[in-house]
C-alpha cells in the first residue's frame, strides 16, 4: 500500500525497489498489458530474486454488477 506516497518521477524505481525489500509479502494486482511492461517485469524479477513471496493477481475487465 503507498502509505507514503512515492508519487512520480526518477526516483520512484528506487522507492519501490526499498518498498519491496522492506515487505513482508508482496501483492501484485495487473492486467495483462501491465505484465508486459518493463518496470512490472523488473520489480517481479526482483521479488523472485531475493525470495520475497508474491502473490500475482491477474485482473482482467468485468461488468458490474453481473447481469441475471
């Protein structure tokens, strides 16, 4: 969760490569086009790489609510 507000910008790798690394567990929500983007490859490579338990949430779009 962005308690601290990383907001934008150069530094914002950064924060969230410290963010990671200071979690417990890591809850990744994507849709397909976010999981082809380098930066959500680089921060699942790095939870891979040190260990860090993730859990991969794949969203997709859906009317709501259902209709019938």
């Amino acid at each position: 969760m962005d308690i601290g507000e990383m907001g934008g910008g150069s530094e914002l790798s950064a924060k969230i490569a410290i963010a990671i690394r200071g979690a417990k567990v890591i809850v990744c929500f994507m849709n397909k086009a976010h999981a082809q983007l380098n930066n959500c490859i680089r921060e699942v490579n790095l939870c891979v790489s040190i260990g860090k338990p993730l859990i991969p949430l794949l969203l997709e779009k859906l009317a709501w609510p259902p209709e019938g």
